[in-house]
C-alpha cells in the first residue's frame, strides 16, 4: 500500500473542501476566502489544501461546480431514454428539463448569494460541471434540437437565470427604497399612471412570478425556433 498523501491523513475530500468554502463565503462574504482561512476552518495548514485544489482558480471554479453541476437535471440515464422516446414525449420532456434546471439553479444561487459573481464570470471548466453540460446537450440533441439550438438554448437559460437572481440578491432590504414598489407607488400618477397602478396593485412585482413568466416564455421560444 502507498504512502498517503497529506490530505488523506487529514481525513478530507475534494468535496469537503468545496463545501466548506461555500459555507465560508455564505457566511463571510466571498472577500474572506483565502487558502489560509479555508485552512482554519477545516482546522489544517493552507497548503493540505493544495492536494485538492491546486490554486484560487481552481477553488472559485469548484464553487461553480457545486452550484450548477447540482442545478443540472440530467442524470445518465436519461440520454438512452430519450433517444427511445416517442416525439410527443420527448417534446415535454426537453421542455420540464429545461424549467427543472432554471428553477433549481435560481433556488440554489438565492441559497448561496455570496457565489454569485463567480457564477456569472467563471466559465463551466471542471469536469463535473463539463459533465452535467454534456448530458444537458445529449438530453435536448436527443429531441430534436440542432447541436448549435442545444448549446444556445443552455446558455441563454444559464445566463437569464444568473441575472435574474443577481437582481434580486441585489434589492435592498429597505421597502421604501428607491426603485422599490412603495416608492414607485409614490411617483406622480398623473405622469406615470401606469407605473403607478402596477407598483400600488403589486402587478408584475414578484420576482418569482416575473421569473416564472421569463423562463416560459424562453422555453416556448425554443419550441417555436425548432418548428
């Protein structure tokens, strides 16, 4: 049997590692993420670390990984199915997918504010995360959409689901702030009656109505661009 490596002895897992990362920035803010304080917080030395991820880069993407290679619902199986599956089918099924991933990515991100401008500018580079992409484009290849349609329809869905939840992490807490509805509600209704009546009635302020109605309408968009 072979000499273990410190981070075995240390009793840790690549996984480990990551999550308590991501607890770290939940609770601290992504500015107190250093190899030295992750090290403390897993009561080993910094560089123990260095077994798992090589480098800060390699840490960032790995809170990327935890996020969005859990938010992906496509599991291996599911690439044989679909291929077997009859056009009506696979038709729903591309179409729940689809909305299973964007309302489990938001939910995962408005969990983990603190990831969330990693997740909008590191891109998808570890091999988990690489896999859950791969077996998304085998799920929508499988019902229909060009290889090019499959790749586009992940990223805009990936990209209007971050920005939307950015968006909504980034509101303030105070009701009455600018821009929130009880001052919109304020505004001059003779100038703005429209504006007015929405924010004081409550039409189209819920952010999770809003993000309902958003990803619907992509992905009967999608639909529409494959007929």
């Amino acid at each position: 049997m072979g000499k273990r490596t410190r981070g075995e002895r240390a009793g840790l897992s690549r996984t480990q590692v990551l999550d308590a990362a991501l607890a770290l920035v939940d609770r601290e803010g992504a500015g107190a993420l250093t190899m030295r304080r992750l090290g403390v917080e897993l009561d080993v030395e910094a560089m123990t670390l260095y077994h798992y991820v090589p480098n800060k880069d390699a840490l960032l993407d790995g809170l990327v990984e935890r996020l969005f290679a859990q938010a992906l619902p496509f599991p291996d199986e599911n690439a044989d199915e679909n291929v077997e599956a009859d056009a009506g089918a696979e038709s729903a099924d591309w179409r729940a997918l689809l909305r299973a991933y964007a309302v489990s990515l938001r939910q995962a991100l408005l969990r983990h504010p603190g990831v969330l401008s990693f997740a909008a500018s590191r891109p998808a580079v570890t091999p988990a995360t690489l896999d859950a992409v791969e077996r998304g484009l085998v799920a929508l290849t499988a019902s229909g959409f060009p290889l090019g349609a499959a790749v586009h329809a992940l990223n805009t869905l990936s990209l209007f689901v971050v920005g939307h939840t950015a968006a909504e992490a980034a509101q303030s807490t105070q009701a009455d702030a600018p821009g929130s509805p009880a001052w919109l509600a304020e505004l001059d209704a003779a100038r703005y009656p429209l504006l007015t009546e929405a924010a004081r009635s409550g039409a189209g302020t819920d952010d999770a109505e809003r993000f309902d109605f958003a990803i619907n309408a992509l992905v009967n968009g999608f639909g529409a661009a494959l007929d």
